[in-house]
C-alpha cells in the first residue's frame, strides 16, 4: 500500500491508523511516507499524540523523512512535550 500512491490506499492507510493495534498503527504510519498529499501529513501529525512512544516516534520519523516544511513546528512542540 505504501507504494501505490492511490487515493483509496490513502485513505485505507489512513484508517488503519485508528486502529487499537499499534503494530499496525506504526506500519500505516511508515506506509504513508511515499504519499505527498497534505491528507497524509494530517494523519502523521495526528499520530504525534497517540498514547503509545513507540508510534509517536514512527510518525515523527516519517514526518522528518518527508521534509514537509509544514510538519516543523507540530514536530518542535511534540519533541518539547516528550520526556
């Protein structure tokens, strides 16, 4: 899915990181990384405050590596929030 760049596994990737398994949370999150739209830096920022470290931290990863300019400052305060 996070290869295909289709607007309907955007939004299946998207749903999946709703899910109450983090596993699959963090690998919707990593899949988003090859989808550009803004829709996808949404979702990774909504991530920013899962309950989990582990998916936090995914998404922030992600939201590094697509160098989304718009991504700074959620990233600065997220980091500032954490322990």
């Amino acid at each position: 899915l996070g290869t295909s760049r289709l607007e309907q596994d955007l939004g299946l990737l998207m749903s999946l990181c709703a899910s109450e398994d983090h596993e699959v949370t963090k690998a919707a999150a990593r899949a988003l990384r090859a989808f550009p739209a803004h829709r996808a830096t949404a979702a990774l920022l909504g991530l920013l405050a899962h309950a989990r470290w582990d998916v936090r931290l995914a998404s922030a990863e992600v939201l590094a590596a697509r160098g989304d300019g718009t991504a700074i400052p959620s990233l600065r305060s997220a980091a500032s929030d954490e322990r």
